[in-house]
C-alpha cells in the first residue's frame, strides 16, 4: 500500500471516528432536552394512561408540527405553549427524533 493510500485510509478511519462522537453527542443531546418532557409525558415519552398523551413512536414530522404550534400560539394548551418558547428548532428536530425512535 502507497503512503498515499495510507494517508487516506487513515483520514477516512479518522472521519468516522469524529462522525461516531457526533452522532453519540447528538443522542445524549436529544435525550437530555427530550428529558425535560419526562415530567409530563412519562419516561422516554410513555405517559401512565396516556394521561398526557405518550409521545413515544409518534411521527417525527407530527411531533415538529405540534411543537411549533404550541410555540407559535397556533394550538391551545394550558402549559405546553409556555414549555415551547423556550426551544429552537434544531432543539425541536432533536426532541421530535428522539421520541419517534422510542417504542410505545
């Protein structure tokens, strides 16, 4: 093997190196955001009796539409459009992915 092709299978070893790291930060990230709703929504998004609604495996694209329209003022709530203003929406992907990927 070239020095060369040395050279860029060591760039490529290391890419997937930095893109693992940012990919578990991005799962710890979405989860401690996603664990504020815990209160309410039960762990991991599993409400006893559904009482709030369990968020757990919803529509990721559901999940953004409602959490944008708590924060907009577009759905009424007692609570959640308070919860809403205070996220961005790249935090709002984050949340929304890690509650689709939860099981029921």
């Amino acid at each position: 093997m070239s020095v060369r092709h040395s050279a860029r299978a060591a760039f490529a070893i290391f890419l997937g190196i930095l893109s693992a790291d940012s990919l578990a930060q991005d799962a710890n990230a979405a989860r401690n955001l996603a664990a504020t709703c815990f209160t309410c929504h039960g762990t991991n998004g599993v409400s006893v009796n559904n009482v709030p609604p369990s968020l757990a495996g919803l529509s990721k694209d559901y999940l953004l539409m409602q959490l944008r329209d708590f924060r907009d003022g577009k759905r009424a709530a007692t609570v959640m459009h308070q919860q809403a203003k205070g996220y961005t929406d790249a935090q709002f992907e984050l949340i929304a992915g890690y509650f689709a990927a939860q099981k029921r």
